[in-house]
C-alpha cells in the first residue's frame, strides 16, 4: 500500500489530519522520545552551568531539584494531552501529541546547539 501525499493542490485540512490519523501512534512516540530527550539534554546543560529559560520550570527545579521538577512537569503536560485526547474529536486527535511534541523537539535541538554545537 502506497504512503497518501499530502502535497498538492487537491490537499485539503482533513486530507492531512487523515494522514495524521494514521501517524498517530508514531507521534505518542515521538512524545515519549522527545520528553526523554528534552529532559536529558536540559539535565546536561544544566551540570555545564547553563540556566532553564522557561521561568515556571526554573522556579519548581528550585524548589524540587532539576530531575524531579522537569518529569514532573513534563508528566503533567502528557496527562493533560491524554485527557484531551480522550474529548476531542476524532479527526483533531492527532494533533495533540504532534503539539506535545514538536516544543520538546525544537527545545532539544537547540540544547544539543547550544551544548555540542
């Protein structure tokens, strides 16, 4: 079975949720990568002396401790996702995970810049 395209001048906004549909598991995935991968990448930078951008997650790293406070938060940010996922309709459903997941990817990929780079 060919891959549908969602390029084209015939591609509508339902045309690539339906794509999304069927990718849906393999974002809940990139969700749990990134969540590692974030974290990982933060814990790192944080041992070479960078600082947490985000105010609310360098607040409660104060109070709880870096690894602690960042699983913490990153755990309620999936649970809330999980939530809506279970209201929403079926054809915005997928795109929960993909907005779950994108910020924690382009947050990792600048930690490994600013890190390795």
């Amino acid at each position: 079975m060919a891959a549908p395209t969602v390029t084209g001048p015939g591609t509508t906004l339902s045309d690539f949720l339906a794509v999304l549909a069927e990718r849906e598991r393999t974002l809940w995935v990139a969700v749990a990568v990134t969540f590692v991968l974030d974290i990982t990448l933060t814990a790192h930078g944080l041992t070479l002396g960078f600082e947490e951008a985000n105010p609310v997650a360098r607040a409660t790293m104060l109070v709880f401790g870096p690894l602690p406070a960042m699983v913490a938060l990153k755990s309620v940010v999936v649970g809330i996702a999980v939530a809506f996922t279970r209201i929403a309709p079926p054809a915005g459903r997928p795109l929960i995970p993909l907005a779950v997941a994108t910020p924690w990817a382009l947050a990792s990929a600048s930690n490994f810049v600013l890190i390795f780079g």
